[in-house]
C-alpha cells in the first residue's frame, strides 16, 4: 500500500490554509482543548485523551514547533516536562468555543454534553463573533472576505470582486 502524502498548506498565501497546517490534525484540537481547561502533562493528556504515546508525542512536538506550546521541564530526575500554552495557543480559544457551540447545535441530539456557562452566575453562555469595529454580528450575509494588503494574484481573484457583483456578471 502506497501511503498518501499529506499536503501542505504552511505556504499558501490563505490565512485558513495556513492554520489548517497547525491545528488541522483532529488531536492538536483536543490537545489544545485540554490545555485550554489546564492539562499540562504528558501523563495527564494521555490518559485524558486515551491516545497511544508515540502520536501524542509526535503531536506536541509538532505544537511546540508551531508555537503553539512551550515545553518547561519541571523535573530534572526523572527528567520530566510540562506543556505550557503559548499566547498563539490561548488565542486559539475562540476557534474551540465556536467548534463547542456548532457541535451542540448540530450535532448533539441527545442534548448538550458540555455547556459554557457564566462562571459567576451559571447562566448559560451562548458564543458569537462580533466586529469590535461597529459591535454588529458577524453574519455572511453581511460582511465579505476581501484580499488584504500581502494578497497575491490568485487571493484577489478568489476575493476580489464583492458577491454582489460576482453574482451579477
């Protein structure tokens, strides 16, 4: 059997390729969610993960090389290491809240298994995305991706024109 090859987004000029090269492997998210709610061992995202040892080592190899982690040993005999977020993995967090927030509105049947809730008041807590520009609701029906200002030829093909006229030619 001929392994498939894994292709790489780290050099395409999209925003949301690039991260996909990140955290696009299915574990990366779970380990970030762990490490979000405090997990910082190895032991502890193993057995919190249930994950065989050889693909959770290669998967916070992989984060700490993205800067995603930062490895502190905490002990010299055994050695032993921790896994600390970095502030590119902290600012991941909203990408988990939506992630959390889509699962239980389409795909939790049985209802919700895990709930954000306000710590203060236990209210439930419901994510959203608004523009810290103008507070309305990110909706896109109301706002566009447009070619920023590093885009390239094919990113201002792809977003260049607003829908409005893309639909109209």
């Amino acid at each position: 059997m001929i392994p498939m090859r894994h292709k790489r987004f780290d050099k395409m000029e999209c925003p949301i390729a690039r991260s996909l090269e990140r955290v696009g492997e299915w574990w990366t998210i779970l380990i970030l969610r762990d490490a979000l709610l405090g997990t910082t061992r190895f032991d502890e995202f193993q057995k919190s993960l249930e994950i065989a040892p050889n693909i959770l080592t290669r998967r916070l190899r992989a984060m700490e090389e993205a800067g995603l982690l930062q490895r502190r040993r905490y002990s010299e005999r055994p050695p032993r290491d921790e896994y600390i977020l970095t502030r590119r993995g902290r600012d991941f967090s909203p990408v988990l809240l939506a992630l959390l927030a889509w699962g239980n509105k389409h795909f939790a049947p049985e209802g919700e298994s895990v709930s954000l809730v306000d710590a203060r008041t236990g209210l439930t807590a419901v994510p959203a995305m608004y523009d810290a520009v103008s507070g309305r609701p990110i909706t896109m029906r109301d706002f566009q991706f447009r070619p920023g200002p590093a885009a390239n030829e094919r990113i201002h093909r792809r977003y260049g024109a607003p829908k409005r006229e893309r639909e109209t030619k």
